[in-house]
C-alpha cells in the first residue's frame, strides 16, 4: 500500500489463537507448506505488523516441534508458511424450495 506505517494504525488487538490449530500439507509446485488458522484473532493476519510477526514464529516453532515430535525428523521451518481465517459458515439467510418430491 506504499505507506510504511500502514500497520502502526491498525486497532490495538492481542494474538488469539490454538497452538494446535495448524495443518502441514504439501502444495503443488511450492512443496511442504504449514498453514496457521488466524480466524479467531483481530489483527491483521499480516507480518508486516510486528505482533503478527512474533506470533507466526511463535507458532511456527509450534509447528517445528510437533513436526519433529510426530516424524522423529529434524525440521528447521517452512519456505512458506499460509496465514488463513478459517471460520464456521453460518448463513444468515436459510433457502428453502418447495419443490414437490
């Protein structure tokens, strides 16, 4: 957005999350990638402000050591990591038909 104090603005907001809430999974052409669920936080689910900062390696250290606890492998990190707000969809509308069986 070209303003380097973009993320200074943002409301004030503390990191809210599950530690296991993450998922490993491989992505075509990109490799093993660890996606984090930032869904039930208010920030920007951006590192460029530095609480988002910390917290992603917060949680990808998280990651690393349920990885090396679940493959008995050594793993320093991803080259990606995925921020995400996986939410549960509720509907605010409910559509029914009355279409005749």
């Amino acid at each position: 957005m070209g303003r380097p104090d973009f993320y200074d603005i943002w409301p004030e907001f503390e990191p809210t999350y599950d530690e296991n809430e993450f998922t490993i999974t491989t992505v075509q052409r990109i490799g093993e990638v660890l996606l984090l669920n930032c869904g039930s936080c208010d920030g920007p689910s951006d590192t460029r402000h530095p609480k988002c900062e910390n917290c992603v390696h917060r949680r990808v250290q998280y990651g690393v050591e349920a990885y090396q606890k679940s493959t008995g492998r050594s793993k320093s990190g991803w080259s990606t990591v995925f921020l995400t707000r996986v939410i549960q969809y509720k509907p605010a509308i409910t559509v029914t038909t009355n279409e005749k069986q």
